[in-house]
C-alpha cells in the first residue's frame, strides 16, 4: 500500500482517526476537504489518517505551500512559536490551516490551548473559524486568511 493510500484511509481498515466524532461528521467533511483538494500533513503521527476523502484528492506530507488544506500536528507550544509564521506565509488565499494539538480530553498533556493559539496566529493575518476533534487523540483549530489579507 501506498503512503498515499495510508494516509488517505484507503485501506479500508480504519485507523486511530477513523471513527467519527460525536456528530456523526466523516473527518474529511469536518475537516473541509473536497474533491480535488491537495491534502498537506506536517508532523503527522505514523498512524493517524483522514478515512472517506473524496474522489481526486491528494494527500502528502510537507507544510501548506500548494495545498488546499494543510494540517500541523504540533505537541509543544515552543515548536509552534518557531514554525507559525512560515505556516502562515505559505499558506495560499483559498486555502485552509489546520493546527492539531494533543486532546486534553483523552488524557493528553500538552502547553497548547486555542487561546494560546490565537494569541500566535491572529496578529500573523489569519483568523479563526472552527474547533474540531480530529480523531481521539487529537484538537484542531482551522485558520483561514482574512479577507482584507488575501490577495496582496
């Protein structure tokens, strides 16, 4: 099996994000990927996956450049201070970021919270626009580029 194919959920074996979360939301429609969108994971976990893509998507690892969505699995908050403005200045105008943290609800220990993500990200030109669980072990934060920063 290909990495792609790992990644994507294609093997028909659901890994650790395979499950749904509590409103029943496929994680590629919760996440926002469509039909034909480049998938971009950057320290993705060797095991995690995004099961039910659509048809024609592409999923690989590396940061946001080309990407249609890009997702970033950080566990310290140190690691992301060092890497968020290059998540942001590569993101593209359409595109969305994902930042993922460890779930405090599953048990997991980590210095990232939403507000401290938000304090980060907001003054690099993005905004905030939904909270999921991606998977059981996993928080994330979705960021869009605001309109008035898009295009220049």
């Amino acid at each position: 099996m290909s990495e792609a194919d790992r990644r994507s959920g294609r093997s028909g074996t659901p890994g650790p994000s395979g499950t749904p979360g509590a409103s029943g939301t496929p994680l590629a429609r919760k996440i926002g990927i469509k039909p034909g969108h480049q998938v971009r994971l950057l320290h993705a976990p060797a095991r995690w996956d995004i099961p039910g893509l659509p048809d024609g998507c592409e999923v690989a690892d590396g940061g946001p450049r080309g990407a249609d969505v890009a997702l970033a699995f950080h566990r310290s908050y140190a690691e992301l201070v060092a890497e968020g403005p290059a998540l942001v200045r590569d993101l593209a105008d359409h595109a969305m970021l994902w930042i993922a943290w460890p779930r405090r609800a599953a048990g997991h220990v980590s210095d990232i919270t939403e507000n401290s993500l938000r304090d980060l990200f907001l003054p690099l030109g993005v905004v905030d626009v939904k909270v999921a669980a991606l998977g059981e072990d996993w928080s994330g934060l979705k960021f869009v580029r605001r309109r008035e920063n898009r295009g220049k």
